[in-house]
C-alpha cells in the first residue's frame, strides 16, 4: 500500500464518519517536489481532522520512517494537549484507525 493510497482510505473513512479533513499537498518545482508553507512549517504532519475532537496524524508504508521535522512537530502537537501521531498500513489493516475515528471525545483522554 502506497501512503497515497493509505491516505485516500483514511479520508474516505473520516469523511463517512462526520469528520473534516484537512491535508497540504506538494506541488512539483524545478527544485523537486514542495509544499507551500512559512517558519516552521517543515514536517506538519499529513492529516488533520476535526469532529469533536482533533486528531493529527502523519502517514508512514513501508519503511519509510519520521523525519526529525514530523518528530518534532508531533511531540510539540501532543505536548499542547493535540492527539497527534502516527498511522501505518497496518493500523489501516487491523481497524485500529477506525477505531481512533469513532472514539468520542469523551473515551480519547
């Protein structure tokens, strides 16, 4: 499974499940691929997604890995109080992204 794939799926979900999506998509430069953004905004992760709750989720397949940038946003993001974190193929697989998508507010502290 691609993270494009992953993604569409997860998007998918969320929307069935009441959520609004939010995702900054690269464009190609003739620097190579690049997304618009200002200060610190290397490595904000993928998805966010707004229900009752926000969740901000970076998506990793295969063995890609976190870069520092999608580290460190995603522990400053949890250490404000943001469900931040990761989702993989086999998150999507098992159900447990689902899951996170139908937890209500009150179950997600």
């Amino acid at each position: 499974m691609t993270e494009r794939a992953l993604q569409d799926a997860i998007v998918a979900a969320a929307r069935l499940l009441g959520w609004r999506v939010a995702h900054f998509r690269p464009a190609w430069t003739e620097k190579g691929w690049r997304t618009a953004g200002s200060y610190d905004a290397q490595g904000w992760p993928d998805l966010c997604l707004v229900r009752e709750r926000l969740l901000v989720r970076e998506l990793k397949c295969g063995r890609n890995r976190l870069s520092e940038e999608q580290s460190t946003w995603l522990e400053a993001l949890s250490a404000a109080g943001v469900d931040a974190g990761v989702w993989t193929e086999r998150d999507w697989t098992s159900g447990l992204v689902e899951a996170e998508l139908r937890r209500e507010r009150a179950q997600a502290a």
